[in-house]
C-alpha cells in the first residue's frame, strides 16, 4: 500500500490513528510523529467489500489511487 493510499483512507475519515509517537530513529522533535492505528480497524477495512485490495495493492506508482473514491465517513462504525 502506498502512502498516498494511506492518506485516501485517513482524509475520508475511514481511518484515525489512535496514537501518535515519535520513533526510536527520530533523533529531532521537530520531525513529525508517527500515527498508530488499532489493529481492529485496520481488520475492518480489509474485510470492507466496498474496498477492492487487490487494484489498491496493483495501482502503480504516479497512478491515482482507487481509494480516492471512497465517500466520507459519517458515522463511529463507519456508516
């Protein structure tokens, strides 16, 4: 998964970190911190069926993303 698919999913509102952390190979502050996600969530989404896996994983470099058509979350459970 590209980090521009990462994106896709965390703008929508599909994904939230549940933590933010700085790494042990950070050696400045000043860079941002890492997201964590909750290992349920991440299950979630994998098993979403209006989430096709297989184009996001086979979506090349410089091609758009087919994440970038998921509609905005609205609800807690994803509804």
């Amino acid at each position: 998964m590209r980090v521009c698919d990462l994106e896709h999913l965390r703008r929508s509102g599909w994904l939230e970190p549940v933590h933010w952390v700085h790494s042990g190979w950070q050696r400045r502050r000043d860079v941002p911190a890492v997201p964590l996600f909750g290992r349920g969530d991440l299950d979630v989404l994998l098993h979403d069926p209006a989430i096709d896996w297989t184009a996001v994983r086979a979506t090349p470099r410089g091609r758009p993303s087919p994440l970038a058509r998921l509609t905005t979350c609205t609800g807690a459970d994803g509804e």
